[in-house]
C-alpha cells in the first residue's frame, strides 16, 4: 500500500472514531430538556454587558424588555466605555418598548488581570445582588430572545435541577463567507466539547455558550463567578467548567429561537471572531498549536487530496479510502447545515473551511507573539494578566 493510501487510511480510521466515539456530536437534535412549569416561578436578574453594541442593540434589547415571563425579572445593561451611544440608545429603546426594568450602568475601566467583558459582568452581577435573584440571565448584546426565552430557560433549569442551562445562539448565516464559515465553527465547537457529554454527571466535559447562559445565583457565588475566571478569553468555556468543577450540573444544546444578529458578512470580520481566540483555546502552547495543524491537515485535507493524488499515482486504496472518509466527513456535516437551513451541497466545501480555521489558527499564535493577544470590542490581551490597550 503506498504512502497517499496509509495516510488516507489513517484520516478514514480517525473519522469513523469522530463518528461513533466522539458523543455523536455531529447530531443537531440536543435541544432543552423536558420542562414543566414550576409551581413558583424565581426572580431573574438578565445581566447584558455592552461595548459599542449600538449598531445591534435596536434588534435584540426590545426582545429582551419583553420577555412573558410570569415571575419577578429585571434587566440589567452595563455600558462597557462605549463610545457609540449604546447607553443612551438602551435607555431610549427602554422608554419607547417598555416591558421589563430596565438599569443602565458603567463598570468604569477594568483592572489589570480582568478581561473587560468579565468585568462588565462583574459589575452587572453586583448590582443584581441587591434584588436577591435566585437566577442569573448572562446574555450578549447582540442576542435577540423569543417571548418565551426566558421562562423555558428557567423550567428547563427547575425541572432538570441544573445549575447552569447554556444554549448556543443560532448565527446570522446570509452572506457567501457567513454561509462557509458559520455552521462550521458551530460544528467544530460541538467537535470539541459534544453536547451530549456536557450534561453527563462525571463527564470532564465542560462548556458553555456566552450569549445565552442561564445560571442560579447561588450557585454563580459559590463558584466565585466571574472572580475566578476574570482572565479568562474564552469565558463561557471557563464558566462552565467552574460550575461543573464545582458539582454542579450543566446542560448546553443548540437555540431554537435565541438569535445573534450580529452581522459578520466579510471574510475579514469573521477572521476576526475566530483568531481573536483561537490560539487562547490552545493555552498558548506552541506544542499544541502544531499537534493542532498536524490534525487538521490529517483528519480534513488528507481526504479531498488523497483522491486526485491516488488517481495520479496509480493508487486504487488511496481514492478508496479518501473517498470514504471525505464522504464520513460530508455526512457528519449536513445536519448543521440543515440547522442553519442551508443547502446540503456546502458540505464537500468543508474541507475548505477547515483550511481557513487552520490558517485562522495560525494567524492567532502569530498575533499572540506579537504582543497583539485576544481582544474584545477594541481591548486587547497579550497575556493573563496583562493590562488592557485600547485600540
């Protein structure tokens, strides 16, 4: 057997373990849990932190102000130093849609050793204390809520007795770029930490998605949240895995009806999302950042290069095998792209994409030695504890 044919093998042999051993995390049907309404519904405080989110704010905060929610809610905005009229542009929207409370402060700008979107919640946080929730609703600013959002969140909560229920945010998929890269970031992300392994007591799996987390109060200050993740890039994951450290129970599955509308229609802004953070999943470690490579090229292009290589080289098993595994690969892929209703023909594409991911990947580590670290709505972060440079 040649060389193109056992690497093709090897790429075949990974892809039927993603497929069967990796939580089966290519399914797209881990939505909220079985739910009853409580007989008594708590006190939720939704905390929204909010730089520069003016250009999105008009789309989602309305959705949230008007939540139907039976029990005591209250919204709380921190304007993060916006320099957009995003407080002014919250306490208007608050005046003309009314609905639920709404408080609009400023956390003024984070210490050394906080990442500026965690201490924005720090603050948020603090001043829901003072109401006394027994829930914590931490939302992104671009998140737009259904109705019922926050009252299946909570029944979820109560009936399964978890003290974290995350969902994952449903992108905005309408440019060509948008199209290519979304549903597979989402798809990686599920890759990496397979939902159904999420809630599984006992299970070293542990995540959260950030525009959506729902998280009892108590449970939030016996964690120390966010204190003990304030360096934290990546603060959902870091969440998650707090609480879950912590004993307690967490769920994440995907949103039905919980939206970002956030637009990223150029390559450029989502190149933007993903390295922004990539190299900060892999802790920083050149080690891991080449055995990060060296998979992606395995497990994603080996399979679409192999076929023509194998025919070129006279090599049968070589189109064999990398037709199969490209083949795996596509399959495992239609289910996110019927999610995000696009049309299953972009699924052979994702070879493609998984070579942008690396490149973005790549890209992030060369940021990082630069001095140019992770960065959240204009801060950025060379290190752990490194102080926060506007930009």
């Amino acid at each position: 057997m040649s060389a193109i044919a056992w690497t093709a093998s090897v790429s075949l042999a990974a892809w039927l373990w993603l497929l069967l051993c990796q939580g089966f995390f290519w399914r797209t049907d881990v939505r909220l849990p079985p739910r009853r309404d409580p007989e008594t519904w708590p006190s939720v405080c939704v905390v929204v932190p909010a730089r520069d989110e003016a250009a999105v704010l008009s789309a989602s905060l309305p959705s949230l102000l008007a939540q139907d929610y039976p029990g005591r809610a209250e919204v709380f905005l921190v304007d993060d130093g916006s320099t957009d009229g995003t407080g002014g542009l919250a306490r208007e929207l608050s005046r003309r849609h009314g609905g639920l409370p709404l408080t609009v402060d400023s956390p003024g700008e984070p210490p050394a050793g906080w990442t500026g979107k965690l201490w924005a919640v720090r603050h948020g946080i603090a001043l829901a204390r003072a109401r006394d929730p027994e829930y914590l609703l931490l939302t992104d600013a671009d998140i737009a809520h259904a109705p019922d959002s926050l009252r299946e969140l909570v029944a979820a909560a109560r009936t399964g007795g978890f003290d974290l229920v995350s969902q994952m945010a449903r992108l905005r998929v309408e440019s060509l770029w948008e199209r290519l890269v979304v549903p597979a970031f989402v798809y990686f992300f599920a890759q990496l930490y397979p939902f159904r392994r999420v809630g599984v007591r006992g299970a070293r799996t542990a995540a959260a998605a950030g525009g959506c987390v729902l998280l009892r109060a108590e449970t939030a200050e016996r964690a120390r949240i966010p204190d003990a993740i304030r360096h934290a890039v990546i603060d959902d994951v870091a969440l998650a895995r707090a609480v879950k450290g912590g004993g307690g129970r967490i769920w994440l599955g995907l949103a039905d009806r919980v939206d970002s509308v956030r637009p990223c229609p150029r390559l450029h802004d989502l190149w933007r999302m993903v390295s922004r953070s990539a190299y900060a999943q892999l802790r920083h470690n050149p080690l891991l950042l080449l055995g990060t490579v060296a998979g992606l090229v395995l497990v994603y292009l080996v399979p679409p290069l192999a076929v023509p290589a194998g025919a070129a080289a006279g090599s049968a098993a070589a189109v064999v095998t990398g037709t199969a595994a490209w083949l795996v690969m596509t399959l495992t892929y239609v289910p996110m792209l019927r999610y995000y209703r696009q049309p299953p023909w972009l699924a052979p594409l994702l070879p493609f994409t998984a070579f942008l991911y690396l490149l973005m990947t790549v890209d992030s580590a060369v940021q990082h030695y630069r001095g140019r670290g992770a960065a959240w709505k204009g801060r950025t972060y060379a290190r752990p504890d490194a102080v926060p440079d506007e930009g």
